[in-house]
C-alpha cells in the first residue's frame, strides 16, 4: 500500500527529505521516475518504453483531498511504505497534521513493496 498526502497538508516539507524512494514532491513541482533512483528507462502500460528522467504533472484527484497542486503528494508507483529502509513509513512518522496516510487505492503485500524498493535501486 502506498501512502497518500491528505488535504490536511500544510506544507511544512518535513515529509519531503525523509523519503528513501524520492517519492515525495513538493505541491506545483513536476516527479521524475529518475529522481531519487537507479532507474534509466521505464515500461508503459502499453508496452513502449520511456526515458526515466521524463518529468510529469503533480499527480491530482487521490481520496482525502489529495491534490498535487494543492499540498505535497507522494507518487504511489515510488512509495514503498519504506519497506527494505525503516520499518515504518518515514513521512508519516514527521508530518505533524498525520496527512500521511495508508492510501486505499494503492494496496500492496510487503513482498511486492519489496520487489518495488528492489526495482527502483537496483538493490
Ligand atoms: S512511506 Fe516511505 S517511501 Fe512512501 S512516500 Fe513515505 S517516506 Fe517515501
Ligand atoms: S510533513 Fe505533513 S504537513 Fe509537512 S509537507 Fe509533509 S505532508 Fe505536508
């Protein structure tokens, strides 16, 4: 399960550092698969493949309130709920409104999260 950023963001940045995955992005800001990671190309959903470094729109319309333009969001296919670096979410444990929440859209077994960490760092 990924987590989520909520609308009871206030933008404190506190969350942003402490992602091991470079999963969290500051509201307005563009997310690259590449930031924060070993990945050089990526696999689409149809099958073409992109440059890992391509950027892309905050992502909008998460439950909660999340909004990406609004408040600070965590890309789902980067969070790994921290697995194979802390054993708990590390944004969650920062956030001082509890903003960071378990993410009912994105519902994942420790083994995938693991695989996911094991992906994004080659490692
Ligand atoms: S749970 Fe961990 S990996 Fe996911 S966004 Fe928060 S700090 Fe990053
Ligand atoms: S720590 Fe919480 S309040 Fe601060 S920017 Fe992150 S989600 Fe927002």
């Amino acid at each position: 399960m990924a987590i989520i950023i909520t609308d009871e963001c206030i933008h404190c940045g506190a969350c942003e550092p402490e992602c091991p995955n470079h999963a969290i992005y500051e509201n307005g800001t563009e997310w690259s698969y590449a930031d924060g990671t070993q990945l050089t190309a990526i696999e689409m959903e149809d099958g073409s493949q992109i440059d890992a470094t391509t950027t892309f729109a905050p992502i909008t319309g998460g439950t909660f309130g999340a909004d990406g333009n609004e408040y600070f969001y965590i890309v789902p296919t980067k969070c790994t709920e921290c697995t194979g670096f802390h054993e708990e979410p590390a944004c969650a444990l920062v956030c001082p409104t509890d903003a960071c929440v378990p993410d009912p859209d994105y519902v994942e077994e420790k083994e995938e999260l693991l695989q996911k960490k094991i992906w994004l760092h080659a490692e």
